[in-house]
C-alpha cells in the first residue's frame, strides 16, 4: 500500500456539524440544483471540503470510517436543507463504502490516487460481458446513477460470464468515469438535482481485482485483505437499503420544523382561527406527524445498531435480523411519507406554492420512497416469511 494520508481525528458529532453548518449554503442553492438537474458545484466544493464525502473512505487514505449510524445522520443533516443534495451525498458514501471492502489493490487505485475520489454506483446487471485474461471485457448501460455529474468512478452490475460465455456469477464491476460515456436522462418530478443520470460502457477491460462477486457478498464474503476494519464488516443488503432512508429522516424534520415555524402567524382560511397554532384539529395534526418521524427514527436507529453491532463483534446478521432490517427501511420511507402528507394538509394549499420549500420536500420525499430496495411491501413480505420460517424467497437481496 502507498496510501500515506494522514488518518482524520474528527468525532462523528463533529462530522455531523459540519454538515449541519453548511445546511444555510446548501439551501441557498437547492433551487438552481433542482432547475440545472444537478447538485449546483458550490455546494459539492463546499461538502468535500468539510469531508461529508469520507464518512465512508478507509483511514488509510485519510478518511473517517464511521459507522451506519453517522452515515444516516449525516444524510439527514443534508437533508434538511436539500433534498436532492443528500442524495448525491448518501449514493457517494455508501458507494466509497462498497470499494471499502473490495481487494486492497482497487482501493489503491481509487482513494490512493485520489482520496477525495466520488464513486456513483448501479448493481443492476444491465450489461453483457466476455471473458478474458485478467478479467472482462464489459458493455452495459446503467441507468440512474445518482451524482453521475460529480463521480470520478463507478460501480456497475455486471453478469459474471465464463471463457465459454455462459453467465455463473453476478458481479459489480468498478470502472473509472472516463472509461465511460454519459448520457442526460434524469428528468422527474423529485429528486431532480440528484443527477441520476445514465452511464455507458464499450468494450471496457475490468480486471479481476475490481469485481465482487454480489451472491458472495450478500452472505459476507468480501474480498478486502483488511478483515480487521469494522466498518467494511458491515452487511451488505442492510447496508445498501438502510442508507437510502437517512435523507428520508432530513426530509421529515424539516418539513415538521418548517409548518410549525408558520403557524402561530398563518390563519386557517374560512375559519374564525387567525392563527392555525390555536386550533385544535391543527395541533393534533402537528402532534401526529411528530410522531410519525419520532418512530421512523427510532426504527431506522434500531436497524443502524443491528447493522453496526454486529459489524463491532465481527459477526454477520442472520437472516431474519437483516430481513428486519429491510423492513425497518420499507417502514421508515412509509411513515415520514405518511408524516409529509399530514403536514401538507396542516400547511395548506399554500404548500405548493413553487417557492414554498415544502413542494420540493414533498416530491424529494415521495421519489426516493419508491427506490425499489426500499420498496415497504417487499420489505414487509420478506420479513414477515424470515419470522414465519417460509424458505420462499422472493428476491436475493436480503
């Protein structure tokens, strides 16, 4: 190894305000970010240079290597401010995070040349491959790989194929940006500045060393030398999904903090209230979709322990405890959703106003509560056979 970056010192509370002072910057451009399609660069210098793209990234190579925890609060916390921004946040970390428990060599060639290096990632193996000395020959398209704009590498599904062609394997393949073309395709309704865009590959070489076998990982068996690192002893499935809820949580208070910041001055239209604080009906709207986000903390903290404690004694989560974990995620999407829509009945129609915050929150919120791995009904169906003993799978990633 010739990474020689000096380990970072910085605790996690401190990570996480960091990331909490830069939420009046991020604000100041979530609207030009959500108009350009694409997280405005300010912001992106601003991140990488408070670190918010290293919670993930090996000590060797000057990073923090946090934890499941910090990597859901962090999300929030840039959630908070922008939705879409977080997102481009949490897919570089927990991308980083999947070259954290590939073979030394790859991390060498990605965080020792660059430890600010940003990596997208799709597992979805849209592509074809030929086998060859050292490795594959790969083609493919990946869509929406999200911080496609800022990512200098990529991990991208592949089929494992052998020197007869045959597929025997699924394998995510870690290929450099500029050995790929780019194409515009992101143009939603929500998370519009998160810049989930396609990616391509011709005829790209990837070697052995940069492909990990996902049936193997899915069970543990990461090819990293460095066993010792609790961090990449982390579960895959569980940590893949839960991930993808800790914007949720930003999203929730803000829009929570937002619609009772205006109430005790907003009246209730065609009522005799002259401040919606006053009302009754208000007050247990606003107590109920407290609640809601209370409980999808809870939960999407419950599963971070699940995920970090077993890392901590080296151990690998069951099934059923990695199914709840998948539930928990399907859960938490569901109840700050549920919490948003209460809030937008509370707020009113003047919710989505193009310059009222809450609009976007609302759209951020509800896209990227249906990523597939997050999908609440999967995640419930799974769970609910682990606890049964129903050795029915209805898909692998668990």
């Amino acid at each position: 190894m010739t990474a020689t970056t000096a380990p970072q010192t910085l605790t996690d509370a401190e990570i996480v305000a960091r990331a909490i002072e830069l939420q009046p910057l991020i604000a100041r451009n979530a609207a030009t970010g959500e108009q350009d399609r694409r997280v405005v660069q300010e912001s992106i210098d601003a991140m990488r240079d408070a670190g918010l793209f290293k919670i993930s990234v090996p000590k060797r190579y000057g990073g923090y290597e946090t934890s499941m925890r910090t990597m859901l609060d962090v999300s929030a916390a840039v959630a908070a401010a922008d939705g879409g921004t977080s997102w481009v946040v949490t897919l570089v970390n927990v991308c980083n995070w999947l070259v954290g428990i590939m073979p030394e060599q790859a991390q060498e060639e990605v965080f020792g040349a660059d430890p600010d290096a940003m990596v997208s990632g799709v597992l979805a193996p849209t592509a074809t491959t030929r086998r060859v000395d050292g490795g594959w020959r790969v083609t493919g398209k990946w869509y929406y790989n999200s911080g496609s704009w800022h990512a200098t590498w990529a991990v991208m599904g592949i089929p494992i194929t052998d020197a007869d062609g045959n597929v025997v394997d699924q394998g995510a393949a870690l290929i450099p940006r500029s050995d790929m073309e780019f194409e515009e395709t992101w143009f939603v309704a929500g998370m519009r500045s998160s810049g989930s865009n396609c990616l391509s590959a011709d005829d790209v070489f990837v070697p052995e060393h940069r492909v990990v076998r996902v049936p193997a990982a899915i069970n543990g068996d990461y090819p990293t030398e460095h066993t010792d690192e609790t961090l990449y002893r982390s579960a895959l499935i569980p940590v893949l999904a839960l991930v993808l809820v800790g914007p949720q949580l930003g999203m929730g208070r803000a829009a929570l903090d937002l619609v009772v910041s205006k109430a005790a001055n907003k009246p209730i239209s065609y009522t005799f209230f002259t401040s919606q604080a006053e009302s009754t009906a208000i007050q247990l709207q606003i107590a109920e979709a407290a609640r809601l986000i209370d409980t999808a903390h809870l939960h999407a903290y419950r599963a971070a322990a699940d995920i970090d404690d077993a890392a901590a004694r080296g151990d690998y989560p069951d099934v059923l405890t990695r199914s709840r974990i998948r539930s928990d995620t399907g859960y938490v999407a569901e109840l700050i959703t549920r919490a948003i829509d209460i809030l937008l009945y509370a707020h009113g129609a003047g919710s989505f106003a193009e310059v009222n915050p809450l609009q976007r929150i609302w759209r951020d919120s509800a896209t990227a509560a249906r990523h597939a791995i997050v999908s609440p009904a999967v995640g419930y169906e799974v769970y609910g056979k682990a606890l049964l003993g129903v050795d029915t799978p209805i898909t692998p990633m668990v």
